[in-house]
C-alpha cells in the first residue's frame, strides 16, 4: 500500500473506521486492521501513529473489550488478528492501553511485531519502553536481519528522538 504524502490520511481514516466498526462486528474489524497494517511501510507507519495519536480521543474511551486485551470467544482475537489488535493498542494515547500492547506483541513470534516495538523504543512511560526494548533485543539475531534493515527509517526515528517522544 503506497500512500502519497497528500493521500495519507486515507490510512489514518481506514484505522479510525475499523475503530468505530468495532461493536457492529468485531471479528470482520479485526480482519480489516490486519490488513491494512500489514501492507504500511515504515514512512507510512510513522505518519500513522503521529496522525493516530494526535486524534482527540483513544480506544480506551471507545471501551471496546476486545482492543484492551480481554479475551473474546470470537476470532477477533485470534493470534494473528491480535497480533495487529495489540499493534494499535501500542498506538493509543493510553499508557497503560500501550502497555498492554506492547506485552501482547512481545509475547509473539510473529515479525509483524517489530516495527511496532521499535516505535515504542522512546516511550514516555517506562514500563512500555523497557517492555519494548526487551522485546527487540529478544529479536536481534541473524533470522530478523533483513526485516531490521527495511525497517531503518523507524530505527532512525527512534534513535534521532531527544529522549522519551510522546505525550
């Protein structure tokens, strides 16, 4: 999915409507934020969460179990739609909401996760940013070299950070 820099906020938009979809049916919003995030390239990824972030409201104040890490009898939170589930979750303006997130994606083997941990590298809070930096430094070998090297735009944004970015 390759999003101009005018279009982009097609993808911020796409995210919002799986958000507020989410009661009428969780398992095909579930379906759908998995596949948007799986196709966004680093850049794009960036964009997303400032834009995300930047919205006035979280999923905490949407109260939708399923987005806070409860366990749901539907397949919305199967493994690989909970995977992308917890990738938004580490999005939200709610530290414990990103906390939550975060130890959800470092609890899985699935590569998806990495882009989403290494934007949570500068959290603000401290318990989101050490779960993030042991959930990377568990993938620092040889197996997740090529997918570390396309994902270098977000290590630089991580890196070129002042400190803690957030909120």
């Amino acid at each position: 999915m390759a999003v101009s820099g005018v279009g982009w906020s097609w993808l911020l938009d796409d995210v919002v409507r799986v958000i507020f979809s989410w009661d009428e049916e969780p398992a095909l919003a579930a379906r759908h934020l998995d596949g948007v995030l799986r196709r966004v390239t680093p850049h794009e990824l960036i964009r997303l969460e400032s834009g995300y972030r930047s919205r006035r409201y979280g999923l905490g104040a949407l109260g939708h179990g399923a987005l806070a890490g409860d366990p749901a009898p539907d397949d919305a939170t199967a493994e690989r739609h909970g995977t992308s589930v917890a990738a938004l979750m580490s999005f939200d303006r709610s530290g414990y909401l990103r906390e939550a997130g975060v130890a959800r994606l470092a609890g899985t083997e699935d590569p998806f996760a990495i882009p989403f941990l290494l934007l949570r590298l500068n959290d603000p809070v401290e318990e989101v940013r050490v779960l993030a930096q042991g959930a990377v430094a568990a993938r620092l070998g040889p197996e997740h070299v090529e997918l570390l090297v396309r994902l270098l735009p977000l290590i630089a944004d991580c890196t070129n950070a002042a400190g803690p970015a957030g909120y």
